[in-house]
C-alpha cells in the first residue's frame, strides 16, 4: 500500500516492522523508544515552526508546515533516517535527569547520553548544514536544540553497547520501499474486505524482532505506552495471524517461553524483563483450540504445547486453591485481566465463574491434543475433567437465574452487574442449556448490549462510569469471548449483530483499548494490537463460525 493512511498520529504511532522506535503526538511530535528498560519514551521533539501536516504511508512519513517539509523512515531495530527537504527542522532533546548529556563529536555528529531513559543515541547529519544551541550548568545540559536546514539527512542511532552503530544503510527511499512492500505482503495475508488498512497497519507496525526476553518475533500491545505483550493479550493476536501459522505459533509461544518451574506464566513479558507479579487468565486452551478449527498452527506445535498447556491448567488448582472446595482464585482484579471489575470492588481474593469456564475449556483442547498423540486414556480423563469443572462450576456459582462471583474466604456471594459474571458464555455448547439461555436472555435485556458493543458494567448501574476501565466501556477481547461462545451455542444471529456492533465501533473510533459503551469514543491508549487483532478476526470470512451460523442459528431479539 502506497497511498496514504488515514492516521492520526496522536492516537496511532508511526512505526515499523522490526523498529523500537516510533512517532507520536504527544503534546507535539516526538521520536520516541518502546524499548522495555526506557524510564521515559520520548526522545526528540521534532518542531517544524507548529503543527504540521501529516501524510503517514507505511515506511514513510511526510511531515509538512509552511515552506518546511520533512520525510522520516525507520530502519533496523534503532535507526531513523530524518530527510529536511525544505526549511528547517528544530530538533529539541527531551533532557530529564540529572545526567542527560549532549556529546559533540564534531560539527556533523552528537552523541546523546539519555540517562533518564536508560538508553543511548548517536546522530549523525550527512548532507545539509546544523546549528547546535545548548547550555550547561556544570552537570549537564538543561538544553539542548540542533537545527538542521534542507536539503539535509540525519541519521539517528539507539545503541545500548559501548560502541554506536557505524555505516549509513541503504538510501531514506530504498529503506522506505522496503517497508511499504512488507506491510503489502502482511495486509495481503492478514487484512480482510473490510479492513481501509489501519488494522493491518497496528498490527504490522507493532512487531518488534527476537532479542533480550523476546526469544521470537512479537506484536507488543503498542507502541505508545502498553508496550509490553500480556499473558492474555497474546492470544487475540495469535489467533489474528492464522493465515500464517508459523507467525500464529510465535505470538501463542511468547509467553510460554518463560513458564515457570511451578507452570505459571508470567504477567507480561517484553525485550528487557518479564513480570510474575501477577497472571492472566488462562484463555490459552480456548485460543488453541480455535486456531486447531481453522489449522491455524502447525501441528508439531500443538504437540508440543501439550505439557506446557496441561502443567498451566494444573497450576490454577495446585497453587490458587486457598480452601477445601477445590476453586482456584484471583489474587487481583489483574489475575482476571479485569483489573478494577466490580466484582473486585470489596476484596480479594476472589473466586469468579469466567476461570472455571476458561480451565474446563483449556481442558477440552487437552483432549484434543492427546487425541493427536495417540494418548487416549488421557484425552478421556480430560474431558471428564472438563464435565466435572463444568459441573462444579454451576455448582457453586449457579444461584438460580444467574452466576455471581464469590468471596473466597467467607464464600459469599459479591454484588455485582460486571459482564464477567456472563463469562461461562464462552462455554458454549458445553454449558448446561437451561443455564446458557438464561444467560444469553440477561445479556439481551440486561443492558450489556449498546450500541457500540458490550458494556462491561451496564450503563444503569450504580458503578458504572463511561470512562472507567472495567466498569462500563467496551473492549475486543470481552467481546470476542462471548461473540465465540455465543457461535457455538446456536445464537449466531445474537453473535453477528454484536459483531456488526463492534466492527462498526472500531471503524469510526480507530483501534482503541476500549470505547465509551454510550458513545463509543475511543479511550486510554488509542492504538493497540489486540483491539485491531479483533477486529482483523471479526472482519475476516471465517469458514468455521459461517458454518456455525448456517446449522445453529436461533433468533434472539436484541434491544
């Protein structure tokens, strides 16, 4: 694709393919890392005289403002090649410790110690002339402004060894090409009919290479302030790239790339460290089995994810089981990866539906995979697991019309509306009937279901709040979750108009973390991998929820 993308830079970054860096409007343009270590992000400001005009290809960014034009391309895994074709360019360093410091090598090169960012950067100008204004207090600089005049080339390197990168690459045009005709490829295989290119592009751009914790090629979340990849996370972006098995498998493996001794993933990981703090919810079984359905991994894959898959379902039961029913726990609203849901607001730990709902699944495609191995005592002693998670499930969090969470300590029920009680959805199929259309009818006249997709927290309760995370606004992984189950247990018409809803969301508010359930604004990071991922899903001619809603649909009326 060579023609323009209709970004707003203040909401999706410019970035690559392979790249730490990126632009972004925040409160004005700057050049900024994603690297994992960095303290702070921005870098340079890039100051054309005021807010300029912004022409974003992919590989390319043209900046214009008056007489000054600008091109920028990224390179590599740290190098921008900034092109003043017209004009002057005011470079400003975003200087903030205390030992930030300029370093002149000549009148044609600078090195920048960002200490507050933990990272290094050398500049280099091969054509054109600059000017550097700046001023030391006996420590470090306090300013610091170079101000190249086209037509001139700058090259900028991160480095974080003793030594910068040396030798200026291919030409700004030729490293431009490169990437335009990489995201061609990628929105050719990934993209679907419906997709003006934005999605494919927050999803491209977001890859960052194997290096540091990152033992492959990953799809950060952003690149704008989530830039981590999440133990949930991942999933939707795997499940994104099944046309492309291979590149499915690396997303799915990412995070089991650090399991631990004990089973447990951790929270996130990115290029310089991991969290085990916190979990996220086991939705791995569900999102591998829905890959299977469309072979979308590869199978020695799948093999080969079975002991790691079977130690993190027996995690939950070995290490998050506090008392003698035999129900694991959310130590935080994070565990859940719903971190301030309501059913939260009182206390943890707590025990919550949606995990039995997610294990009994996990241990399904369990099943599945030992089938494929030849292992069928144990594919059966799996799927009678699953039927007695299923069972206990209802069991304990079934009080007649709905399921409720659960303190679990005390054992009592926690007041709440949040869409997490709804969770067992996902089920499908496999939740007892009476308890599937009891659940669905809350769904429907319950007020979950806006506009704009489902509402966390409906907007009649009393906690919830348009802008307030997990009390209210709607997000893509909620909605694939439920939009699946609701496939498999015969309301494909229910699942199709949520999805129109949803899709219809994101094409007019961009790739947000989560939309306004009332007015479906974009809110928080405006430009992450798992909503564009979702959508991609959502967008895309899926052969096997097509033939789900041709056998199974039942109609359901939607207010």
């Amino acid at each position: 694709m060579t023609t323009p993308l209709a970004i707003d830079l203040a909401a999706t970054p410019f970035s690559r393919r392979g790249s730490y860096f990126a632009i972004s409007d925040v409160d004005g343009l700057h050049l900024r890392t994603v690297r994992g270590d960095a303290r702070h992000r921005e870098i340079l400001r890039l100051d054309l005289g005021g807010t300029p005009t912004a022409d974003v290809r992919p590989g390319l960014l043209r900046l214009t403002r008056a007489a000054t034009g600008v091109d920028v391309a990224l390179a590599g895994t740290g190098r921008a090649y900034v092109r003043v074709t017209a004009g002057t360019l005011a470079l400003d360093f975003q200087i903030r410790d205390q030992y930030d410091v300029l370093v002149p090598e000549s009148t044609e090169a600078w090195r920048y110690v960002d200490s507050g960012a933990n990272r290094n950067y050398r500049l280099r100008l091969t054509e054109g002339t600059a000017v550097l204004d700046s001023a030391w207090d006996g420590v470090r600089n306090t300013r610091a402004r170079i101000s190249v005049t086209g037509p001139a080339l700058l090259v900028i390197d991160e480095y974080g060894s003793s030594v910068p990168p040396d030798g200026l690459g291919d030409s700004i045009d030729t490293v431009a090409s490169e990437a335009a005709a990489d995201f061609a490829l990628w929105l050719h295989r990934h993209g679907s009919s419906q997709d003006d290119g934005i999605a494919a592009f927050v999803t491209w751009a977001a890859m960052v290479p194997a290096g540091g914790f990152l033992q492959r090629e990953s799809m950060l979340m952003s690149k704008n302030r989530m830039t981590n990849v999440w133990s949930w996370d991942h999933c939707f972006n795997a499940m994104a790239l099944w046309h492309d098995p291979a590149a499915a498998a690396d997303q799915l493996l990412t995070l089991f790339d650090h399991q631990d001794e004990h089973g447990c993933l951790p929270d996130y990981v990115n290029d310089a460290g991991l969290e085990r703090n916190f979990v996220k919810p086991p939705i791995h079984g569900w999102t591998i089995g829905w890959l299977m359905d469309r072979d979308g991994l590869p199978g020695h894959v799948i093999d080969a994810l079975y002991t790691p898959l079977a130690r993190w379902t027996d995690w939950w039961f070995a290490h998050r089981v506090y008392g003698g029913d035999g129900i694991p726990s959310y130590n935080h609203g994070n565990d859940s990866g719903w971190d301030n849901a309501t059913v939260f607001a009182t206390g943890v730990p707590v025990q919550s539906p949606d995990l039995l709902a997610f294990l009994a699944l996990q241990m399904h495609t369990l099943a599945r995979i030992a089938d494929r191995l030849g292992r069928t005592a144990e594919a059966a002693r799996w799927r009678e697991r699953a039927s007695a998670t299923v069972r206990i499930m209802s069991a304990h969090f079934w009080t007649g019309d709905r399921f409720t969470a659960r303190h679990t300590v005390s054992g009592a029920p926690i007041v709440s509306d949040s869409l997490i009680t709804l969770m067992p959805l996902v089920l499908g199929e496999l939740l007892p009937r009476p308890q599937f259309e009891a659940c669905v009818r809350r769904l429907v006249d319950g007020g979950y279901v806006t506009a704009h997709g489902l509402a966390t927290e409906p907007p009649h309760s009393p906690f919830y709040v348009s802008d307030g995370y997990w009390r209210g606004p709607v997000w893509a992984p909620t909605t694939m979750l439920i939009i699946d189950g609701l496939h498999r247990g015969g309301h494909a018409d229910l699942a199709d108009d949520i999805t129109r809803r949803f899709l219809a969301t994101c094409a007019t508010a961009g790739m947000a973390e989560n939309f306004d359930a009332l007015t479906g604004a974009g809110l928080r990071d405006l430009s992450m991998t798992w909503t564009a991922s979702v959508y991609l899903i959502l967008a895309g001619a899926d052969p096997v929820a097509a033939a789900t809603s041709a056998a199974a649909a039942t109609p359901t009326a939607v207010r």
